[in-house]
C-alpha cells in the first residue's frame, strides 16, 4: 500500500503545474491532494450549490444578444450546457432542444422551426441533432 501510494502521489506532482501544486493545502496523501484539487478547481459544496442556481438562472434567461450570429449562439449554448451537465444538472431531452429553439431570433427562425414542427421532424430530435439542423439550414441561408 505504501508504494502504491506513492505512486500515486509522484502521478499527481507530475500531473499538476508546480505553482499550484504549491498552493494546495494537503497532508501529503495523495486522498489529502485530489481533494484539495477538487475544492480548488470545483469549490466547496455551498460555491458548487451558488454555482448550479447561478447556471440554472442563465439557463432559463438564455436568450440570443444583438447582432449575434449562429454560430455564436449555438457555441454560448453548447458551453452552458457543458457546464450544467458538469455540475450534475439533468435537463429532459425536450427542455434542451426547446430552449434553443426557443433563443433563436424567430425573425431568421421562426418560419424553418414551424416547418420542423408542423413535419414531425423535431419531436425526438436530440440537441446534437438540432444543432446539426440548424447549422446546416444556416449555411444555406
């Protein structure tokens, strides 16, 4: 056990930059250091609980800004995904699809969404699915 251990330690030296290896605060057990790396990287359990209503809140006001083109949005979007499913939040596949959809200007959208709609084809769609959609449908435009 006591190799082993130091294996694992000298994996997480080598792993980890020395200038934060340094600020972590551990007892020199490689348990003391991975969990001293998750409250660095990851905060405490009250910043992780701030951190899910802060990204639960932007998700319910996501929403496309100004002059921002598809591309753009789509890459916030996938990003705010990333960083709920992170933290543990769980979303229905519809809720995903829907909230994107719903983000689109409907001025560019609204009419290529109905017709989505109106042929079936967007119910079972998965958001990597429609994603895919709405890129291609945004190169041809």
């Amino acid at each position: 056990m006591y190799r082993a251990e130091k294996m694992m330690i000298s994996l997480l030296q080598q792993a980890i930059k020395e200038d934060i290896f340094i600020l972590l605060q551990h007892d020199k057990t490689a348990k003391s250091i991975w969990d001293a790396l998750k409250v660095k990287f990851e905060g405490n359990e009250n910043m992780i609980k701030s951190k899910k209503a802060l990204l639960k809140k932007e998700f319910d006001l996501f929403s496309s800004l100004p002059g921002e083109d598809t591309k753009k949005l789509i890459e916030r979007y996938c990003h705010l995904v990333r960083s709920l499913s992170m933290l543990g939040v769980e979303k229905g596949r519809e809720e995903w699809v829907d909230k994107l959809a719903d983000a689109l200007p409907q001025k560019k959208w609204g009419t290529y969404l109905m017709i989505l709609k109106n042929t079936g084809v967007y119910d079972g769609l998965t958001i990597s699915q429609f994603i895919e959609k709405i890129k291609s449908q945004d190169l041809e435009q």
